[in-house]
C-alpha cells in the first residue's frame, strides 16, 4: 500500500493576485503537468481506495483572534447591562463658619439617599444619587438667615443662634473601583475580591426648603467625594452591604454667612457624614458578569491545498476498520472550563481524568485553614485556586490518594476531616479545597457553569465508588454494559493515553502493554480516515422552575456536546494526527441516545447506570496495510 500526497494542486492565496506576482517561479512549477503524467505511468497498476484534501498553513500568516483571560483587559458592556441600585441612611456633621460656636451634637443630622448606577467597566461606573437631609449648626444672632431660638454666647463672648435648613440634593458621581483597577477583574461567580473598595467623586445641586427669605439662593452647586467599602456575602456578587465616608462641598453661602463687618466667612462649607447601607446589582447572571479582552495575533496569510489518496496494487487486500474507546466522565463535568489559568501550567481535562486529584484545587493560605481547622470552624469562603494538571505518563510525587477518575485505585472524592486534611498537607504542602456552589459542597471537580446546579442528596456530591472504567480493566464491564458490535476493536481511554503520550509512570499501572503497541502501530503505519465522537449525559436533572423538562434537556445536551468536544480537542492537539484533515473530526450524539442524553431512572449520581451515561464514545476509523 502507498499513501501518496499530491501537493499543490491548488493554493488558495490571501490575497491570490500579488501573492502570484511575487512568485511566478513557485506557482508556475506548482502547475507543471509533466509530474502528474509520470505519477500516473507509474501507478497504473494500482487503484485508489481512499483519497481526502487537506488545508495546510503555509509559513506565511493570517489573523487568528486567540481569547486570553486578561483580568485588565475587559471589553466594556452595552447600555442594558450592569445597573444597579442603591439606598443609604446615616448622619453628617454641618461644618460652617459658626460650627464651633456650640457643642459638636448640635451639629448632628441623619440623612438618607437612594439611587441608580451603571458600571462600564469592572473598575469605572457611574451613579445618580437623591440625598434628603436637614443640617443643624449654629449661625451670625443679627443676620443668620436660618437661625431660630434664643441667642446664646460663646466662651469667648461671641453670640450666636442655632441654625437648621431642610434640604435635598441631586448628583451624579464617577466611581472608581479602587479593588478592581488594582487587581483586575475577578471573574465571573468567583470567590475573590469579596471585600471592594470604591471612590466615588462628582457634582450636583442642592436646594434649601421652606424658608422665605431674601437673601442668598435656594439652590446651589454641590461637590460630591465619596470612600465605599463593599461586603458581597456569595459569589455571584448580586447584593453588598455598603460603609461610607461622606462629604459633600458647598460655596460658603450654604449657611448663607457671607462675611460680615465684623469678620471674614469661611471659603467652604461642608457636610461630612458615614453612612451604612445596601446595592442590589439588576438582572441576570450574564448581565452582571463581563466578557474577558481579546489577544488579536497575526498567523497566516495563505494556506495549501493537499490531495490525499491511499492506492493498493490491484488484488492486495488494504483492510478499513476502527478503534474504538470511551471516556468517562464525573457529574456535572465535561471539562470545558479547564482552561489554563497558572502560568507556564496547564487545567486539562484529559490528565485530570487519568491522574488528577479531588477537585484540583488548592486552598490558597495555609495558615488561615490550619487555624480554622484547630477552632472546628467551617472553611467556606476562604479563597481557593486551581492545580497544575500533572501529565499521567509520569511518578506521581502524591500516592497516598486516589488519582484519576474511574482509574480503579478508588473514589475521587477525599476527606474533608481535619486529620485526613492535616495528613495531606504534610506530604503535599497544601490542603486540598472543594469547590463550593450556594449552599453545596461539591468533592469533585464540575465546570463553573454547572456549580449552582443542585443535587438531589447530599450524598450524590461525593464519588464514594469506582468501576475502573477509564482503565484496561474496565472493558469487560463496557462489554457488559454497551451493545458492542461483533468484532469491534475496544480499547481504554489509558491504553490511548499511553499509546498517544507514553506508557510509563502512573498510567502504565492501568493501561494494557500489547494493546498500547497495537494502537500504536496503527497510528503510525496506517490511515486515519475518521474521527467520530459521540457524546452522552445522562437523564438526570433536579430543575422545578418553568419549563423544566426542557432546561433539563437543553442543560444534558449541552453537557453530552462539550464532552465530545473535549476528547476530539485533545486528539486533534495531542499532535499524533497532524496530518489528518480538519474534515476528519466529527462530533455526534450517542447512537441509539435522544439528543445525547441516555435514560437513568436511578437517582443516585455514583451508581453503574448513571456513570455508563455520563461518557464519550470516540471512534477511530482507519486503513491497514494487510502483511
């Protein structure tokens, strides 16, 4: 058998005009035809039995838009997202040119204020603000224009009144989110920046209620200048509760004291308060959360076209079959979040199925778990980050643990008793962390998307039992389990992870030495004609609200699709089948499923029926040389 690669019989150039100008010499060779005639001389005696094309990148590049997390990089929202609103109550102290007269409690008024925001950004925004509030003081006894009562004297012998003006104001304020624009945008349901602070500066106009009088003015120009300390209480960040430290800035004619014979007024009047209060973020959990920038990288200007064709002499067998395996996957899982997020490490949904640890994660100070532990106090809310994926075709530094799931050493979920925590620690250097959704507790790692979603016990966030189905050992309970067909070529996902990575370390204690050789050999002598990739989720789904049988539905098809998506992923960038054609890749629901969804009648997340649907099935369609 000869596989044979006809190159250049079509270039698709960016653009095709000057790329062709500078270049006759390349592209007039492309179109010789003498080559062809003597190709097919040559090869008469043989017959085609599979032939495809293949877009191949030249050195050359185009734009490639590349999505980073980049937490200072955040593209701005549209108009109806990020709003809020708000309400504060609290009190101020009125600062004018008599202010000192009288004692400081005569200076005392609440307040109140209510008002709507919109950030453009995770760390700049906007708020309208209403402030009602009387100011008390003390004032001129002759010409304080808002003076009442008696008068009285100062130590010094000065007379003065007692002073109050009603009024309301109305501004408009930038705010800075000081927490964010120091250390970038959080992300979207995360644990971090739980405690923000803000500052808030701005104008507005305030006007003086209920007094007749001649001079001065009812209204005014007012200066605004904020410090806000934010408490959120979960991590969808939708309610905080609010300290602030208040002033707002006024011409001296606030107390209308312009200066008299007698004495110069102050340049400034002021009113300077704390206030404690509430901001309720609007609208849905995509409307509040904020779509990270995007990296634009040049990489390609023109691609080639190749032809591929497997030809066999007339009469020599060229046999067309398949391996096929599966992937299992834990509850709520399918590995579409594991994007890298420690740098120079990787988050990869493959290596944690084959040799993870727990939730892989960590939590990220030691010392605040250790203490918490000691007291018998609760470790939600402390700040967790995520592990490096450790490669599986390698001697794990940790041993003392399960690794991998459905890999046969045991369950995945571990201990959260203090001793067992204490123990890993010593041999880790770290507490490992579940991964809190609301009020659960999960003990395995799911995708951020899912961590809200409940279970319908307790029990079923916990993986207290394994089949062994990601290992060689596993295949005689998917024969028993799966209808497979007479004569197909079943192999593990460990004895493809060895054959495609190597058979050493942790993954050759569950991978099949002859099968690795095999599949091997198949991908290095043979065609890949076919990767077909079906997806599968099972039945299973807890939503009550509206339209649940469909939320159920759409949220288990969307789970069987990224499963599938994850495993061809990591075949197409594992880089053993570069030269197979993007066309090759499929990705189907599961035969014989609706939708990809298989039916579970058993309620528990961890028993056989409910694992057999939670899967991949990858099909790898090939040509063999027959000896």
């Amino acid at each position: 058998m000869y596989l044979l690669k006809l190159k250049t019989l079509k270039r698709l150039l960016y653009p095709a005009l000057s790329l062709a100008a500078l270049c006759p010499a390349f592209t007039a060779a492309a179109q010789a035809p003498s080559s062809y005639e003597n190709f097919d001389r040559q090869y008469k005696d043989y017959r085609t039995v599979y032939s495809d094309t293949t877009d191949t990148d030249l050195p050359t590049r185009t734009e490639v838009v590349k999505e980073t997390n980049q937490p200072f990089g955040v593209v701005t929202n549209k108009f109806g997202k990020n709003w809020f609103v708000f309400a504060t109550a609290g009190a101020h102290t009125f600062r004018g040119d008599y202010s000192g007269r009288g004692k400081f409690g005569g200076t005392i008024s609440p307040d109140f204020g209510i008002g709507v925001g919109k950030w453009f950004t995770p760390g700049v925004g906007v708020k309208l603000e209403f402030i009602r509030s009387d100011s008390k003081g003390y004032t001129e006894y002759l010409t304080g224009h808002y003076g009442y009562g008696g008068i009285m004297q100062a130590p010094d012998g000065t007379p003065y009144r007692k002073m109050r003006t009603r009024w309301w104001d109305i501004g408009a304020s930038v705010i800075f989110n000081l927490s964010r624009l120091i250390q970038g945008y959080e992300g979207a349901d995360s644990p971090k920046l739980m405690n923000q602070f803000m500052l808030n500066a701005g104008i507005g106009g305030v006007h003086h209620m209920g007094y007749g009088h001649s001079h001065g003015s009812d209204n005014e120009l007012s200066a605004h200048l904020e410090l806000q300390y934010s408490r959120f209480f979960t991590r969808s960040k939708r309610f905080s509760l609010d300290f602030k430290l208040r002033a707002l800035l006024y011409q001296t004619n606030f107390d209308l004291e312009y200066g008299q014979a007698n004495h110069a007024a102050n340049k400034w009047d002021s009113n300077l308060g704390a206030d404690l209060g509430f901001t309720f973020y609007l609208g849905s959990k995509r409307a509040r959360s904020w779509r990270m920038g995007a990296t634009h990288t040049y990489t390609r200007d023109y691609r080639e076209r190749q032809i591929r064709e497997v030809r066999v002499k007339e009469g020599d067998p060229a046999k067309f079959t398949e391996i096929t395996f599966y992937v299992f996957y834990p509850n709520n899982y399918s590995g579409r979040n594991d994007a890298p997020t420690i740098a120079s490490s990787s988050v990869n949904a493959i290596d944690y199925l084959t040799g993870g640890i727990y939730t892989q994660r960590r939590f990220e100070d030691n010392g605040d778990v250790a203490s918490r532990l000691v007291a018998g106090r609760t470790l939600k809310g402390l700040p967790t980050e995520d592990l490096p994926t450790e490669p599986a075709d390698r001697d794990f530094a940790i041993t003392s643990v399960p690794r991998g799931y459905e890999m046969g050493e045991g369950p995945i979920s571990l201990s959260l008793a203090p001793s067992d925590m204490s123990d890993f620690r010593q041999s880790a250097g770290f507490y490992y962390a579940p991964i809190y959704g609301d009020q659960h507790l999960w003990h395995y790692r799911i995708d951020d998307a899912t961590r809200s979603q409940k279970l319908l016990s307790e029990d079923n966030y916990y993986e207290t039992q394994t089949f062994g189905l990601n290992a060689h050992k596993g295949l005689e309970t998917i024969r028993e389990y799966f209808d497979i067909d007479r004569g197909e070529y079943l192999v593990s996902l460990a004895d493809i992870y060895a054959a495609v990575k190597s058979n050493q370390g942790h993954i050759a204690k569950h991978a099949d030495q002859e099968t690795v050789d095999d599949i091997r050999h198949i991908i290095e002598n043979g065609v890949i004609t076919g990767i077909l990739v079906e997806g599968l989720a099972t039945s299973q789904d807890n939503f009550t609200g509206p339209d649940a049988k469909q939320v159920g539905l759409d949220r288990n098809t969307t789970l069987s699709d990224n499963r599938a998506t994850t495993v061809l992923n990591w075949l197409r960038e594992s880089g053993k089948f570069d030269g197979v054609d993007s066309k090759t890749y499929r990705v189907n629901s599961f035969k014989n499923a609706v939708r990809g969804i298989g039916r579970v009648d058993d309620p528990s997340t961890r028993g056989i029926d409910a694992k057999m649907n939670r899967c991949v099935k990858v099909h790898l369609q090939y040509i063999l040389p027959q000896k």
